[in-house]
C-alpha cells in the first residue's frame, strides 16, 4: 500500500512539475510574441510614414519599397498571436489599408500627379521671380508650359477634374505672364508693375492651390489613426 501511495505521489509530483514547465513555456511564449508584436508595430509606423511621403512626393521607387516592406511586416502582424488577441479590429484596417493601396488607381493617378508638380516646383526654385527680364519671363513660359504638357499626357482615371482644375490656374498665369512679356519697352513703369502684381498674385494662387490640393488628395489615404495606434503599441514595450 505504501509502495502504491509513493508511486501516486511521485506520478502527482511529475505531473505538477510538467504542467509548471509548460505554464513557463506559455508565459515565455506570449512574452515573446509581445515582444515581437511591438517591434513589428514600429517598423509599420516607419513604413506608413514612407508610404505617405512617397504619396505626397511622388516617388515611386520609395513607395514600391516601403508597400513591400509594409506588406511583409503586416504579415508577420497578422500571424503573431499577442497581436492577434489584443489587436485584431487594428490588424483588420491595417490590411484594409493595404488593400486599398495595392488596388486603388486612385494611388496611382496621385503619384503620377505629385510626380510632375514636384518637378514644376523644383524648376521654379532656380529662378528668379523679381526682376522679371525678359530672359527669366522666357524661362518661366517654358516651365509653365511642360508642366501644362505634362499634366496633360497623364493617363489618370480618377483625378481628372482635379487635373482640370490646375489647368486652368495654368492658363490663367500663363496669359498674365505674356501681358508682362508684351510690356516690356512698351508701357509705363506703373502699367508693367501693375501687370507684374496680377501675375504674381495668380503665381501664388497657383502655388497655394497646388499644396491644399495635394495634402486634399493625400488624406483620402490619411494613415495617421493607424500609425498612432501602432505608437501606442510600441510605447508599452
């Protein structure tokens, strides 16, 4: 009887000893997939910030990069089981976000536009814009006028009334750029500032439209709720 009594303490004894080692698994385990869950969340933050700036800037070798990358880590996301337990209505719009990114011509109609107004503000940048001889006038027809040809050789589906919309501030600046044109040695000092004031007037129009509109377009993809979400995330590491 003893002999039997021993032998059901000690079965007792292993069994107690395994399942406190497999509870020391489990605990190890779950810290880890914590562990991994916020390192993860931070390289998502890092990769939907590219996304928006190669968004925004056109760039579409940054953006190839950073969707692979985003695609590659809301993988290992999605499978990791802390995540899984504690963020799943997160997992579920991050991969309704990369839905959209993946399928949206709207995406690509953007870029392409971001593309060519970068361009447009990068030549603009070079050149002077108070003197207004006729040299710098000549440069700035030229600029206005690619920009106008650029924009109109976009093959875009979506964004055409917003193309359109450009155009038109385009016309409008190139007509009041060749009213200074067709003044110089012509007018009056008072007529050709006058004619100076309405072209930069809608110079800078042109320019204030071209930004509101851009972070306009850039916030239909606004990602911002995601990537603070994914802060708080790797804030409690």
């Amino acid at each position: 009887m003893s002999l039997r009594r021993d032998k059901v303490i000690g079965t007792v004894i292993i069994v107690v000893l395994a399942l406190g080692e497999l509870v020391i698994l489990g605990c190890s385990f779950w810290h880890q997939q914590g562990v991994q869950a916020t390192e993860v969340a931070s390289e998502l933050v890092m990769q939907i910030s590219l996304l928006d700036s190669s968004l925004r800037s056109g760039d579409q070798a940054q953006f190839d990069k950073a969707q692979r990358n985003f695609s590659a880590q809301l993988a290992t996301f999605s499978r990791n089981i802390f995540a899984k337990r504690q963020h799943k209505q997160l997992i579920a719009d991050l991969q309704n976000y990369e839905k959209i990114l993946n399928e949206s011509h709207y995406v690509e109609d953007l870029r392409a536009m971001s593309q060519v107004r970068n361009v447009f503000l990068s030549q603009l940048e070079n050149l002077s814009l108070e003197n207004y001889s006729r040299d710098d006038l000549t440069k700035l027809s030229t600029i206005f006028g690619e920009y106008k040809e650029d924009l109109q050789g976009l093959d875009i589906q979506q964004l055409t009334r917003e193309r359109d919309e450009i155009l038109k501030s385009i016309e409008l600046s190139q007509s009041a750029l060749k009213q200074i044109t067709d003044c110089i040695s012509v007018c009056t000092d008072a007529e050709f500032l006058e004619r100076q004031n309405n072209f930069s007037t809608q110079f800078d129009a042109i320019v204030t439209s071209l930004d509101a509109q851009n972070a306009e377009l850039a916030a239909k993809f606004d990602s911002a709720k995601l990537a603070r979400q994914l802060k708080d995330i790797a804030k409690n590491s």
